[in-house]
C-alpha cells in the first residue's frame, strides 16, 4: 500500500491515501471547511465538476511543488498532492466565487420553497443560506418549463432543476436502463426522458433522493405535509430485491408513514440505494421493523422540531441566570 | 515579410486534386519522415521549429507531442479540429477547400511521428462541403499508397477518417469534441487527465488545429531549425489571417508573424485600409473570444512601441492594454460602429453555444446578454455596466472549460476600453437608437 500523503485544508492537516479528493480529504476533517457539493455524490461514478459550488484555491500545490494553482480548482475533481496547502473558508476569493455561483444558480430557480416538497432538505436552499445574497440582481423573466410526469411515481419540475447530472448517472449505474437524460444545451438544458418515454423501474425512485433540489419530487409524497412536520425514523426490512438494502428512514405524521427514503447522510448522499417497492408501496409500520429516531443535522430545519435546540439563543448566552436556567438543555454548549 | 509558406501554391489550377498537388512537391514530407527519420526525429523537429498551436491558445506544438502518454499495447489517436466555429476565424475552411492535400499530408506525418494508426478529422457541420472535398482527397491519397496498409513501403499502417459535427461552437473544445467523436454528448470534460493521457476512448491522444497538422509538412522538409527563422521571437512561422469587417480587402492572409499591425491593416498587399476612407475605431484581432481593443492600442502598445502581428506584441500589456492573437480572427470596426451592440452580439453567441453544464456560464452567458440586450435597446441603467463586469467575473475562470472566459473577456475588455460608450448608450437612450456615438475623443488624434 502506498503512503499515506499530508494535506492541509484551512489550516487543519489530515493524511489520506494517494488519490484522494480534496472535497473528501476535507470530509475526512469534517466539519465547517468541507466544501458543500451539489453535484458531486461520491456513489456515483463520473459524477461532479459541473455545480462549480466546491471551488477551493490552492495556496500550495505540492511540498515538491510550492506554485500555488492559477485558478480555483474544483475540490470534488482535484486529487491531492502530497504537502498541498487547500484554502476553502479562509479565502475570501473562495467564498465570493462561490457566492457568485450560488447566485448563478438561483437566478433561473424558481425560489418557491413555500410549495416545494424538498424545502427543509433541499441543498440548494442551505447552500444559498449559506453563502447567498439576500437579494438577487436579476431582473429578468425566468426561464420556465411545464411540469412532467415522469412515471407514475416521479415528477419532474424542471424549473427548480440546477442540472447537477446526479439522476442522470444514478439511472446509467444504479438503474437498468437509462431512459432520461439532458436535452439542449446551455440555459435552455432540460431534463427529459426520450420521446416522452415513462421512468419505470426497480430503483427509478433513487432519483428523487440524489436530486439535491425540489426538481423530481415522489408524487406519493407531494404536498401531504412539510417534511418538518413529519417525524423521520429509521426502520428496516428484509426486501427480496438483490440489490435493496432494506434500510430506511419513515417519515411520520401522527400514526402514519407519508414517505418513505433511503438513509441520507451528513452531505445528504444516500447510505444505501432503496427500491422502487420498499419506497412506494410499504407505507404501513406493520411492514417494518422500527429501529429508533433518525438523527438529523442538528442544523437542520427539520431537527428544530423534535429535538433539542441545538444552540443556545445569543439572549441566553448573555444572561447569567439565563445560562444557569437552561445548562441542562444545552449541556456542554454553554460556557 | 511576406513569405508564404501553406498558401505557397494556392494559385496553381488543380491545386484540389492530388496530380498536381504531388506534381508542387506535395507529400514529399511523408516521403522524408517515413523513409529517412523516426518518429522521434519529427517530434524533435516540430519542437524545434517552436511552432504554436494555430487553433487558439497558442501552446506550443512540440511539447504538446512530447507529453503524449505511451502506455505499451494501447492505442494513440491524432485529432484534427476542424470544428472552426470561432467568429471572425475562417482560414481553416480556406485551406481545406482550396488544398485539402496539405492537411492530409500533414495528418499523415503527424500520425507517423505520434505512432498513430488510426487519426480523425473532426470537421464542422456547417462545412459538409468541405467534407466531401476532404473525402475526395483521402481516397486519392488511399489510391496512391499514402494511406492504408504499409505507406510507401515503411511498414507503416494509417486509416484516416473525416467526421462531422452537428452545430455546436462546444466542440470545437477538445474534450467536448472526443465526446461527440464518441458519439456522446458534447460536453466538455473535466481535466485533468488531459488528452494526452486519457482522450479519445480513453487513450492517449492529440489534438490539432487543422492550420498546425499543415505546417507539419513545411517543418518537416526545411528541417525545424529553418522554420525557426521565420517570424519574431517565440513567435514563428507563418499564420493565417482572417480578415473581416470594414476594410477594403477582407480575406485570408498568409503572414509572417512579426508583421506591424499598422502595415497589415493599411498596406495594400493586406486589408487595405478602412472602407469608405473611415478611421479604424477599434479591432478584435483574433476571434470573437479575446478582448477588444480600441485603435490607439491596437497600433501600439500602451509602452508606446508598435504592435506587431505576434503573439507576445500582441498580449502585451496583459489583458489592461492587451489582447492576444487567439485563431487569428482579425475583426476591423470603423468609426461608425456601435461597440455595444456588437458585445451584445458576441454575448448573444455565447449564450446560445455554452453547454450548460456548469452554472456559472450556464447561467452567467444569459444574464449578460440580457444585460447588454437592454443596454442597447435604449433600456439600460448605469449600474448595468458594473454589473456586466461583475458577473463577467464570477463566469472568468470559474467553469470546466475555456468557454466561460471567452464569453467573460469581450464584454469585460468592451467596458473597459469603452466605457464612455455604454454610458453614452443609457444616458442618451433615445440618440442611441438612430446613431452611433463615433469615436473616443481620446481616441481620435492617435487615429489616420
């Protein structure tokens, strides 16, 4: 086995074996300085380069070679090299080149996360959380498209689309056959199956999980509630497909299963791709065995509803008997 | 300085068919590679004659060779980009129509100095005429033994085939142009590997220019050293020009590089000066893609030394007060030209030709033609013309493939060398409807 090589990535060192990304050099770290990725998903080969939204400079670009990188490079796609010095939040070339790309993206995006279906989940309304602007400068028409259904479980919103290529991939590697993929070119791209051709098999429904925004939607799902509203648990069954884990999260409201999807983790990659019939048709508790609550990002929308706040509100952090009244509920957090 | 090297015998009738291309002395390169040097020595020859690459950028031609990976018992693959798509740039059609031998030959030496058995031309859509004539060509060059199963007796196997694009600017960038010679999509693809590693069905592979494969044959008969001498500096050899716009005599041009500017825009071997006896106000010298350059700087430099047609002369002063010599799209505007619609126009093009893959020209190309679209339709507000500049920003540098800065750098170098322009352009909204804002004050003393 080769050695192990030495990144540093704002100024946190970490070793990784040869041919590492920085983006999963950095996820090694983990925390603040990982790059966010939209359209990279390390499941699915080929994947990534495309969003822009991981750019990273790279001050250093080898202890062989100390010339830093002319240009930002895209952190999914750059192999480190062995001394590399990665600056991602502490440039701020870094963080206004993404700022322009997150501006980029939205100027063509709809932003109607009130009827959105992925608003609480949706990577794009984190990432422009993030690092958006409050307010966009573009004052043009939108570019629109119809709504399409695209089998019988899947639609398709091809306005909210930030063609990220995910669900592409995922029906050329995951599926069996791909019949969708991208028509035109340069803001008129689109989403779409061949002649109208419906999305229908075993695994279609991956798609709506790697989909990082509210572009394909399951339409068992669709507006039956908000998804912090719901309440996520993990449940598993013993499914007869091969290739399906089995290994799930229910999402409850009250006594029922609204929807069901495949375990995401901290960057919202699935663990495990889920089928068609584990997703769509075992909506009852009696077809699962329940495992406990999901845990979800305690920066997520959807955490603040059933779980503990995770920060201490900045009023409390000010107020001696404040921070006396509330040390059991933020345990460690206040000082 | 008017030696002429590709277009020697553009004149002799029958030029086209292979009697009298060979009768002219053609193929006599791949007589001497094949029979008196190794492909070693040819690649030593093009490094040496320090030739660049014609198609654009400008690299190098022999250290491009020479990077080529060459992994025992995989394939190699030459690549002639023949996807001249470039606004303003039109001398790959020329020469292919006019001489389609030259590019066979040089695609013949080439392959044999980059071991390639199999090498493609991968020529535009819109030039399906041109296609035939390059077919036309290859069957002669097959009938005569210079193609096929052991040229000339060498033991050296070559299958040459054309193959047309289908109408996208895209893929005249060279990853793009491997996916759709695949047969996929073409998207450009992101680098690294680059082609010389992993290209065209993931092996090793070069790609050209169709103007570089054809000084190919030159270098390698007068030797590297020879070509060498032709030309200024790094800058050598000869280089087709596309001359256009609103000059008296447009058309292509065989240069030597080193040319002054000034000489190859008035002299009457060249453009012939401005139509209509009107002064030059500004000139896009090497395709749509590189900045603009008003008239004062384009004749010199800003360190006041005279421009020449090469690619430092003309990079010099970086992009402040530079250009750069790109395909050699030589674009001339007179004083009545409107330099704000003209940027709309070349924003319009790059909007409907980026690929949409990454956002920020996805969605950047868009904005900035709706931007200037309004600005030039008597709409526009003056925070438009800091807003184009910021959004030419985010797109510069930021995207997979060069196209992102090709569509940044027009629009960005127009506001910054005519600013009073687009200002004059909002201020007086209704005037700029029914006439043009002319020249620069600054602009007019430098000016013939």
């Amino acid at each position: 086995m080769a050695d192990k090589i030495k990144v540093t990535i704002d100024g946190q060192s970490v070793e990784v074996e040869p041919g590492t990304t920085i983006l999963n050099a950095a996820r090694q770290i983990g925390g603040d300085i990982v790059p966010p990725a939209m359209c990279y998903y390390s499941k699915l080969k080929g994947s990534g380069g495309k969003c822009r939204t991981c750019l990273v400079k790279v001050a250093q670009g080898s202890e062989k070679d100390p010339r830093p990188m002319p240009k930002l490079v895209a952190s999914c796609q750059t192999q480190v090299m062995d001394g590399m010095v990665v600056e991602n939040t502490t440039s701020p070339e870094v963080l206004e080149a993404r700022k322009g790309v997150v501006e980029m993206l939205l100027i063509n995006h709809p932003l109607d996360c009130p009827v959105c279906d992925q608003a609480g989940e949706c990577d794009l309304q984190n990432l422009s959380f993030e690092h958006g602007a409050s307010n966009s400068r573009y004052e043009f028409e939108r570019r629109t498209f119809d709504k399409v259904d695209i089998g019988d479980k899947i639609q398709l919103h091809m306005n909210r689309c930030i063609l990220c290529y995910r669900c592409v991939y995922t029906a050329d590697q995951i599926t069996e056959g791909r019949v969708h993929g991208v028509l035109n070119r340069g803001d008129q791209s689109e989403i779409s199956t061949y002649i109208s051709a419906a999305i229908d098999n075993d695994f279609s429904g991956n798609v709506i999980d790697v989909c990082p925004v509210g572009a394909l939607t399951d339409k068992t799902f669709r507006f039956k509630n908000r998804v912090w509203f719901t309440k996520p648990v993990d449940a598993h069954r013993d499914c007869d497909h091969e290739k399906c884990s089995g290994n799930v999260v229910l999402w409850y409201k009250g006594e029922d299963v609204l929807r069901v999807t495949a375990r995401k983790d901290q960057y919202g990659e699935v663990e495990s791709f889920i089928c068609n019939t584990c997703r769509f048709e075992k909506k009852a508790t009696s077809d699962w065995i329940i495992e406990g609550p999901r845990k979800i990002e305690e920066t997520s929308v959807i955490s603040s509803n059933h779980y503990e706040m995770a920060h201490p509100l900045p009023v409390i952090e000010k107020n001696e008997a404040l921070i006396e009244a509330n040390k059991k509920m933020f345990h460690k957090k206040i000082k | 300085m008017s030696r002429k090297i590709l277009l020697e015998h553009i004149d002799v009738p029958g030029i086209n068919t292979f009697d009298t291309y060979r009768k002219m002395g053609g193929y006599r390169s791949v007589e001497k590679a094949l029979k008196t040097m190794s492909p070693d020595d040819v690649v030593e020859e093009v490094k040496k004659s320090g030739m660049r690459g014609r198609g654009g950028a400008g690299f190098p031609t022999g250290m491009k060779w020479s990077f080529l990976a060459k992994p025992v018992g995989v394939p190699r693959y030459l690549v002639c980009n023949a996807d001249e798509s470039e606004p303003g740039t039109f001398k790959d059609r020329y020469l292919m129509e006019k001489i389609p031998h030259a590019l066979i030959e040089g695609m013949i030496t080439s392959s044999y100095a980059l071991g390639a058995n199999t090498s493609y031309i991968y020529i535009r859509g819109e030039y399906f005429y041109v296609l035939r004539i390059l077919e036309k060509a290859i069957a002669e060059a097959y009938a005569n033994g210079f193609l096929g199963k052991n040229i000339l007796g060498s033991g050296y196997d070559l299958d040459l085939y054309v193959h047309p694009g289908a109408g996208a600017y895209i893929c005249g960038e060279e990853t793009a142009l491997l996916e759709s010679l695949e047969g996929k999509r073409g998207n450009p693809r992101v680098k690294p590997p680059f082609p010389a590693i992993a290209g065209l069905y993931a092996c090793p592979t070069v790609v050209n220019n169709v103007e570089t494969i054809a000084a190919i044959a030159p270098i390698v008969n007068m030797g590297g050293d020879e070509y060498a001498k032709i030309g200024i500096g790094r800058s050598t050899g000869t280089k087709l020009i596309s001359a256009s716009g609103h000059i008296n005599n447009p058309g292509i041009y065989e240069i030597e590089l080193g040319l002054p500017v000034e000489e190859f825009i008035y002299s009457d071997k060249y453009c012939g000066g401005i139509k209509n006896g009107k002064k030059l106000k500004a000139v896009v010298a090497g395709g749509s893609s590189v900045p603009i350059l008003p008239a004062n700087l384009i004749l010199k430099t800003a360190n006041n030394e005279e421009r020449l047609m090469s690619y430092e002369s003309l990079s010099d002063g970086g992009f402040v007060s530079g250009t750069m010599l790109g395909s050699g799209g030589f674009v001339v505007y007179d004083e009545d030209s409107c330099i704000v619609r003209n940027t709309w126009n070349f924003a319009r093009f790059y909007h409907h030709e980026s690929c949409g893959q990454c956002s920020p020209c996805r969605e950047g190309t868009g904005w900035m033609e709706k931007v200037l679209h309004r600005i030039e339709y008597g709409h526009g507000k003056l925070s438009d013309i800091d807003l184009l500049v910021e959004v030419s920003k985010k797109i510069e540098g930021n995207t997979i493939c060069p196209l992102g800065d090709a569509a940044a750098w027009p629009v960005a170098s127009a506001i910054r060398h005519f600013r009073e322009e687009f200002e004059w352009h909002i201020k007086e909204a209704t005037l700029s409807q029914t006439r043009n804002f002319g020249l620069l004050a600054a602009h007019e003393a430098l000016v013939k």
